[in-house]
C-alpha cells in the first residue's frame, strides 16, 4: 500500500484558498484564460469540484519560478 502522503488528493476551495493567494473570483478568471488547472468534478453528474494537490502544488511552483526569475531581471 503507497504511504498515505502519495494517494492522489482532491482538495476543495476552502484547502485551494489556504495555499493560493488569489480570490475565488479571479481564480476562476484564471481558469478561464488557461491560466489555471480546472477543478474537477468529484462525483459523475454532481456539483461538487476539487482540485488535485498535485495540480496545485505543480501551479505554486510555477509562480514561484516566474516571481524568482523576474526578480533577477
């Protein structure tokens, strides 16, 4: 059995908006210019949305990367 820490977890917006420094609002503008990974549905026909943490982590790491490299420009 994998270590509890490498299962795949979907997170929900209140544990998105933890780590993220962005509104709901502009997180779904983001969304809908590309910019960000699309939440996906946790139950076939419901309403509810998550996130993967890995998907998450992947976009903080990005940010991380941009906001360094333009700091040395």
């Amino acid at each position: 059995m994998k270590d509890i820490n490498e299962i795949p977890r979907l997170l929900r917006w209140k544990e998105v908006a933890k780590i993220i420094p962005f509104s709901r609002s502009y997180v779904y503008d983001l969304i809908n210019q590309g910019k960000f990974p699309r939440g996906q549905k946790m139950v076939r026909g419901g309403q509810a949305v998550g996130w993967w943490a890995s998907d998450i982590n992947d976009y903080m790491l990005a940010l991380m990367e941009s906001a360094e490299g333009a700091d040395h420009e």
